[in-house]
C-alpha cells in the first residue's frame, strides 16, 4: 500500500518561506519510487484543487503553474522517497491545503494534506 504524508506547513507572513515535505512509503522492487512522476497541488478555501509543480521520476525535469514560476521549487530525493516543496516569496493567494501527488501508469496516489497560511 502506497503511502503519501505531507508535513511542513503552519503559519507563514507574506515575503518568508517556508518547505514542505511529503514523506513516500509502501513501494515495492517492481514499483520503485523512482518510476512515478510526483506533483504538488493545492487547494484553497472556495476554489477547486490546482496543480502548483511536477517533477518527472528522476528528478532531472521540472515544471510549474504561472503563478508559483520563479518562486517555488520542487525536488525530489529518490534514495530517501522525499519530495519537497521549497516555497519562497510566499503571498495571501498561496494559502491552501497543498497535497502530495503521485502516478505512474494507471495508479495515481494521494497525501492527505497540509495546510499552508500567508498571513501578516
């Protein structure tokens, strides 16, 4: 059974930073960490779940939504089954719930959840 936990998130003021982590388990030989390509969504009060970043199962291409380019990066450690989000420049619109996401072929998998507040 795969497994996905978020951490890292609280309570943050407008301009700092701030990294979560999302913590895999539960893959196997034939299904290494490593195959699946991992992404960051959000979800903030009111509005649907977004796609923020991916990152491929090496970890050698990346990829962001417009509104996070420049200011967050992803990275992924394949011997420790980590992913990270370090978000800097943080603003009120990046409050959210941000989830950890996985997929390879047709399995997709999900983390339950962290919740990140921009506020003053």
């Amino acid at each position: 059974q795969i497994l996905l936990v978020e951490s890292g998130g609280g309570l943050v003021q407008p301009g700092n930073s701030v990294r979560l982590s999302c913590a895999a388990s539960g893959f196997t030989v034939r299904s290494p960490f490593s195959n699946f390509a991992m992404s960051w969504y959000r979800q903030a009060p009111g509005k649907e779940r977004e796609w923020v970043a991916g990152i491929i199962g090496n970890g050698r291409a990346t990829k962001y939504a417009d509104s996070v380019e420049g200011r967050f990066t992803i990275s992924r450690d394949n011997a420790k089954k980590m992913l990270y989000l370090q978000m800097d420049s943080l603003r009120s619109d990046d409050t959210a719930v941000y989830y950890c996401y996985a997929t390879w072929t047709s399995r997709e998998y999900w983390g339950q959840g962290t919740q990140v507040i921009v506020s003053s």
